[in-house]
C-alpha cells in the first residue's frame, strides 16, 4: 500500500479554512439570528470537522471500506442531529402549555 504525500500548501489552505471557520464561530455567536443560531453552530462545526478528517486524519485518501464507515457514522450523526434539533424546536411550546394558570385574582 502506497502512502499519499500531501503538500504543505494543502495544510497550509486547510489550517486557513479552520481559521476562516472559527473566526465565523465567534461571529456567529455574536450576532442574534434568532432561533437559527444553533443551526449555523452546527453547520459550521460540521464544516470543521468534515476538513479535520478527511485531510488530518487522512480519510480522503484512505481504502473505501474505511470511506464506508465514515459516511455510515455521518449519516447516524444526521439522524441524531435532526431529533435533537426537532425536539429544540418544539421544546417552547410544550413549556407554555404546562405552565401553571396565573394567581392573579386569588386570595390568601
């Protein structure tokens, strides 16, 4: 099995694309965007992370078999992030359904 050589001005052209990304994290937690927030979080983690594997731990490159199991895992991780999104969303309405009537009016 050969080894793929990568050049530096491949790392250096992912080093500066993580740099861009996380200089869009912070943006992005300093602007309100409402209840898009979380999902440009998410976006932009994922991006990062996509960059990580597939050029520093060598998945680009790597047998197709391990390619397999890589988008297997990603397309777990899609699933999770839906439900878990889905549940944030309705989250809000569930806890103004459960709140207790107002005292207003009551007396002691």
């Amino acid at each position: 099995m050969s080894e793929h050589i990568a050049s530096p001005k491949m790392y250096i052209g992912i080093f500066l694309a993580l740099m861009f990304c996380t200089a869009a994290t912070v943006w992005a937690a300093y602007v309100n965007l409402g209840p898009l927030n979380i999902v440009i979080a998410l976006v932009i983690a994922s991006i990062k992370a996509t960059l990580v594997v597939l050029f520093f731990m060598h998945a680009k490159y790597s047998p197709k078999r391990t390619q397999l199991v890589i988008f297997c895992a990603v397309f777990w991780l899609a699933i999770m992030l839906a439900l878990t999104l889905s549940d944030y969303e309705t989250r809000h309405e569930v806890s103004r359904q459960s709140a207790p009537p107002s005292a207003v009016g009551q007396s002691a």
